[in-house]
C-alpha cells in the first residue's frame, strides 16, 4: 500500500495520476502481484487431484485474504504457499521466473490460456465463484490495455521477480555471516529475518477498488473492536494519505481518516476528515444514487449531527449545540424522524445537567420504541439507569430496568449493548458498596468474552469501552483486597489490550494512578505519593484535589488541607457529585478530631449519613456509621459507640477494602477496652481477651496492604492490654515489633486513639 512511482505500474483508470473508479466497467487493474496470483490458481487447477484433502483445504483458505488485500512481495508469498504446501510454492516459483525471464509473447499467452480455466462439462472454476470472477476481471483488464500498457506490465513483472532475487541474495549472504559469527550475530539475524513493513509493501502500487474496500472496512472494524491489532495512528494516515492521492473523491477514506485522527486526539485534523467526508458524500452523488431526491439534505442533516458529536466529544459545548440545532432545522424540514431522534439523544447529552433533562431522555426512549430504533431505545434505558442511580434510585428497580434493556439487546442481537449493560452492572453494584455483586458481574463479562472466543475461532478480541471498565474496577477490587500481584497483573493485560495512544487508555492509567496513591500512603512513602498526584489530577481534576488533600493531612499541614477540602466540597456540591460531597465530608470531620473540635464533627457525619442514606450508598453510609462511633468513643460513651458497631461493621467486612476492615476491628477493640474500665475484674479480663482477639484480626489485615503505622498502633495497644493481663511474654514480644517498626517509621508520635484510621 506504500505509495509507488505511477508508471511502474499503468493503471488503465489513472488519469494525471488520479484513478477514476470503473471508468472501463471494470473495478480492478493487473499487476504483477495478481498475476502471481493468477500462477498460484492455474497451479492449483493442475496439481489438484495430487493435493491431499488437509493441503486444498488450506490453500483454499488461504486464497480469499490473498484475492482481498493489498499486493504483497513475492518471497512473502511464497513463504504462505509454502506453509499449506511446499512442492505448489516450488511450482509457483518456476513458473514466475519462466514468464520474468522469457519474452513478451509468454505473457500474452499466459492471458490467453486462462480462459481454458472456464471450458468444458466440468470446468475446474466456476464462473460465478470467488476466483472465478477474479479470473474474469483480470481477462478483461487485461484485454483493455493498449500494446504500451502491455509493455510496462511486463517490464514491472521482471522488476518484481529481480526485487525478489536481490533480496533473497541478501538474506543468504545475511545468512552466511552470521553462522560464522558467535552467539551476537544469531540476535543479529533474528532482527534480520523480522519482517519490515515498508520493505515488504513498497513494491504495492495503488489499492483497487475492492482492495481498498476491504482495507478500509478491516481497519475500521479494527478500530472499532481491537484497536491494538489495528496500524499506528501514523502508519494508518501513511496509506490513507496515499489512497486519497490516488482518489480523493473516495469518501469512506476520509472518514476511516477522521476516527483515525479521534484515536489522537486531533481536532483540526477529524474535523477536516470529517467535512471532506460529506463533501465528498454529496459531489460523488452517493446518496442521491441510493435515496433520490433526498439525498442532498440527508448528507447535510447527518453532517451537521457527525460534527455535533465531535465537538461534544472535545469538549466544545456551545460550537456542539449550534451544529445540534442545524441538524434538527434539517431534519425537521425533511420530516426525518430517525435523525431527529439521533438529535434528541445527543441533546440529552448536552443538557444532562439540567434539571429537565430526565424528561427529555424519556420522551427520547418512548419514541425511540415508536419508531423501531432498539440501539437507540436500549442506550436511553442505559442513560437513565445510570441517572437514577446517581439520584439514589433503589437497586431491584434499576436492574429491573436494565432487564428491560437486556431483553431488546437478545431480541436484536445487540452484543455491544449486552456489554454495556454488565459493565454498567458492575459500575451500578461498585456505587452501592456491593464488592461482591461486582465482582461476579465483571467476570461474567469476562467470561461471556472468553467462551465466545473459545467457540467462534476466528472472533477478534473485543476491546471496547465496556471490557476497560470491567477490568479497571477488577484491578481495582483485587488491590482493595490487598492482592497487589494480581492488580498488577490485570493492569499489565490492560496496558497491553489498550495502549497508551488508544481512546479508552485514560480509564486504565487513572486507576493505575490510584493504586499506586494508596500504596505510597500505606508504606508511608509520601513523596511517591506526591509525585502521583499530578498524573491524577490530569486524568480527573476532582479526584486529585481529594487525594493532594489526603496527602497533606497525612503530613500534618492541617490548615491548607482545610483550604482543599471546602473548595472541593462546593465544587463537588455544584456538579452534584454526591459519592465525593461524602467523602470530603468525612475528610473534613476527621480534620475536627485532629483540631480536637469533637462536637463540630458531628454535625458534619450527620450531614454525611444523611446524604449517604438519602442516594443509598450503602457502603459509604456505613463508613459514616463507623466514624460516628468513633466520635463517640472519644466524647466517653463507648457503649453507645458498641451498639453502632454493631449495627455498621456487617457491610464493612463483607464487601469493604481490606484497610477498612481492620480499621474498624481496631475501632471495636478501642470500644471494648473502654468499656471495660466499669466492668468487674472477671468481667474486664474477658473484655480485654476479647480486644485482643479483635486487635489480632486487625493485625491480620494491616498487614495484607502492608500498612505500618496502623500495625504500630496495634502493637502498642497489644503490648499494653497484654501487661495488664500479667502475660509478660506475649507482651515483650509486642513491644519487641512494635520497637522494630517505630524505628522503621518516622517519629511522629503513637495516636492510640486519636485517628479513626
């Protein structure tokens, strides 16, 4: 596909070096690489009753890639006859070089004995298959060129086959060497013997018709569902920068140059893309040829729609709702029913924040429904779905919802919906504080993906929004629970399935970023976790202030995480993001107890359970619930603080982090040694034996996440509740841990209770 000098080879379709489409009738051209081809299947015809069933089945398969996609080297076609069958590549060969190093005449009867291929009761190819109408279009090709034309085609045979040759004396020579060479030139060869692109394509002249068809249609599926598997952004733009050169009233090019240039970021570049798309669209009179009259204004309605949607993509709100609002002008004038509901999801989208905008999105579904659209119903369910759960929507009522959803997403066939859906699922179930329900939804996902490959062979691999989503929060889930090998794990496939260039990248590297927060903090590295906040703060600006204001309250710079946190929380407030409004809250509370301002953080907590209550955030609810015993604890009433343990710590153990879980073990042990200063002595030493079973099962999960100073508090407090049952043992080997650790920490005190976490 490389771009050639235009007279290697003569395109009867080329006129000052643009190729004008079946401008003989015919959608194709010969060049040496078909010829070849052309070799391969009269080779094929001959030595088909001595080819096994194994070798014809593979050469048949074989035949289809090699008649769709772009011409290729001669040795490298060879190399795939040769893998279904060695003796054919062999004949293949000879017959190439007899016709290369021959005369002019060999050629034009090699053209006229192609049409043997066709005779007789039983022809070897039938006319109406595959290779029979690739046989057709080269005769005919062929027959049209004039005696020059003729000329050049076989001078560019000899050319092709010389290509070869000199190449294959270099690989030889290559060859030589390196076996005289020690075990530096093998690494040496291994790097000659890697295919080079350029070098391997820069024989190609310009794509025909059906070429490029099918090379476009396999990078836009590429890039739709296996971007890794696609070209660069650069190689990409390489040839179709070349095919437009050749044709640059070839529409479809330019739009697969428009989500070429979306992977990148690329305004200037996709807006231009997309423009000379339509442009092209109209002047061409694509659409007038398949809808009349209409065509015209259907090709400007969905132009002014496309470029609404990339300025909304970018960002660029008001330039996306004037385009909106041509769009809609255009299509209301037309009567376009289809286009106007395409308009409205995307005016959902625009207006999202609105009060109002529910209503829109249910007058969307509704006439989506109406007018037999399921894409376009099944994405409005999925957008409301996910609108009511922010608003605190229970969650038997948004999965009977999605159910809804999942039932059109069967009825059509909608696999990418059905994705969504899960992931969606998963998101839903993470939102709610339910671990578990997510955890089974992700693999679910994963495993639809998994049995799908496993039974279609040929499946690509589905790298959507939906399958980065799934993994992230399954990386996540895994570090929540202390197992930071398997994040880690997850997250190198993620790197691997999503680049850093590809579009759903930024999903991955932020919850990378995250992880890699919460381990810093937990070791007590804090100019890692420094170093972290900017990469965070560039990927979600809120998410980054929250974590540049969990690092400085770790540091003790109280007054300036004071500052952080309310400008968070009225942004927070304003934008309606409920989840983070809740944590600066307890963030915010926490500081009060540093300050010891015990009676303002109550009000605060109570703001915050009054809010995690009111959305059903159930896991956060409970975090509140803990922190407000903790309040309690410290104004003297550990019994009342016992109470809500009890009532708070079930959702915490059965779906929360593993720091959670031992901070809130390590609360219950504080209370009940409180409570045991009023207790009988028998009554107090059962007490404190009960602490410490508690203290040791917080120990445990401290010391999954590797997390220090909590480890050091819970020595200190073991040590302690141990001397004071008379085991000197067990407490000097507390003592003796906890010594190790001070010294292994900074010194900024023990705070045996004067921190939740």
């Amino acid at each position: 596909m490389a771009s050639v000098h235009e007279s290697l080879y003569f395109n009867p379709m080329m006129t000052n070096g643009v190729v004008h489409a079946n401008v003989f009738g015919i959608k194709d051209w010969v060049t040496p690489y078909k010829m070849a081809l052309l070799v391969l299947i009269g080779e094929l015809g001959r030595a088909g009753p001595h080819l096994s069933l194994l070798e014809r089945r593979s050469l048949n398969r074989l035949l289809l890639p090699l008649l769709q996609g772009p011409d290729m080297t001669l040795s490298r076609l060879i190399k795939a006859i040769e893998e279904c069958c060695p003796h054919l590549a062999s004949s293949v060969q000879i017959r190439i070089k007899l016709m290369a190093g021959g005369e002019l005449k060999d050629m034009e009867q090699f053209f006229d004995d192609l049409s043997e291929a066709f005779s007789g009761t039983e022809p070897e190819v039938h006319k109406t298959s595959v290779v029979g109408l690739f046989l057709r279009h080269m005769i005919l090709a062929y027959n049209k060129l004039s005696f020059s034309q003729v000329y050049k085609l076989y001078t560019a045979l000899q050319q092709y086959f010389q290509n070869d040759e000199k190449k294959s004396g270099r690989e030889e020579t290559e060859m030589e060497l390196t076996q005289c060479g020690e075990s530096e030139g093998k690494m040496e060869k291994e790097e000659f013997d890697r295919p080079l692109r350029e070098e391997e394509i820069s024989c190609n002249g310009p794509l025909s018709q059906k070429q490029a068809e099918y090379f476009l249609s396999q990078q836009a599926s590429l890039l739709k569902n296996d971007e890794t598997k696609a070209l660069s952004p650069a190689s990409l733009q390489k040839e179709l920068n070349n095919l437009l050169k050749f044709n640059p009233d070839f529409a479809e090019a330019h739009y697969l140059s428009y989500l070429n240039s979306l992977r990148v970021q690329d305004v200037f570049s996709s807006t231009h893309s997309l423009l000379h798309y339509f442009d092209r669209l109209i002047l061409t009179g694509a659409e007038s040829k398949s809808n009349g009259d209409e065509g015209y204004g259907r090709s400007l309605r969905y132009a002014a729609l496309n470029l609404a949607a990339l300025h909304c993509r970018f960002g660029h709100y008001q330039q996306a709702e004037l385009a909106l609002q041509e769009a809609i002008r255009i299509a209301q004038e037309s009567n376009d029913h289809v286009c106007l509901q395409h308009c409205l999801s995307w005016l959902y989208i625009l207006e999202q924040k609105r009060l109002d905008s529910c209503v829109l999105l249910e007058h969307s579904v509704k006439k989506a429904v109406y007018f037999g659209l399921p894409y376009l119903a099944s994405l409005g369910i999925q957008s409301l779905v996910q609108q009511r759960a922010f608003a605190g929507k229970t969650a038997n009522k948004l999965m009977d919802a999605l159910k809804d959803s999942d039932l059109l997403h069967w009825k059509h066939s909608l696999s990418e919906l059905i994705d969504i859906s899960i992931a969606q699922k998963t998101a839903i179930w993470r939102l709610y504080g339910r671990s578990t329900m997510a955890l089974q939804q992700a693999q679910m996902l994963l495993s639809m993906n998994s049995l799908e490959a496993a039974v279609n062979v040929g499946v690509q691999q589905n790298n959507t929004e939906s399958f980065a989503v799934v993994l992230c929060h399954l990386a996540e889930l895994h570090a929540e629970q202390g197992y930071f090998t398997s994040a880690s794990e997850i997250l190198k496939h993620l790197k691997e399935r999503f680049p850093p260039n590809s579009q759903h990248a930024q999903l991955w590297m932020l919850f990378d970023q995250k992880i890699q927060f919460d381990r810093a903090m937990n070791d007590g590295k804090y100019h890692v976790a420094d170093s972290l906040v900017a990469g965070i703060t560039a990927l979600n600006s809120t998410e980054g202030v929250y974590r540049k204001a969990v690092l400085l309250k770790a540091q003790n710079q109280m007054s300036e995480v004071h500052r952080l946190l309310q400008k968070l929380l009225i942004h927070c407030q304003k934008i309606k993001n409920t989840e983070m409004v809740i944590s600066v809250l307890l963030a915010i509370a926490e500081l009060y107890w540093r300050s010891l301002c015990h009676t303002i953080a109550l009000p605060v907590l109570l703001q915050a359970l009054a809010l995690s209550q009111e959305y059903r955030l159930q896991y956060l609810a409970s975090e509140t619930l803990l922190n407000l015993a903790f309040s309690q604890l410290i104004l003297g009433i550990p019994e009342q603080a016992l109470s809500i343990l009890h009532t708070a710590i079930e959702p915490i153990l059965a779906h929360g982090a593993v720091l959670d879980k031992g901070a809130a073990m390590f609360l219950v042990a504080k209370c009940q040694v409180a409570s045991a200063a009023s207790y009988t002595p028998q009554k107090k030493a059962e007490a404190l034996e009960s602490a410490i079973l508690n203290l040791n099962e917080a120990k445990a999960y401290f010391a999954k996440v590797d997390c220090r100073e909590q480890l050091r508090d819970v020595l200190y407090l073991q040590a302690r509740l141990f001397h004071s049952l008379g085991k000197a043992q067990e407490r000097n080997q507390c003592a003796m841990l906890f010594r190790q650790l001070h010294q292994e920490l900074p010194g900024r005190g023990v705070p045996l209770i004067s921190a939740f976490k």
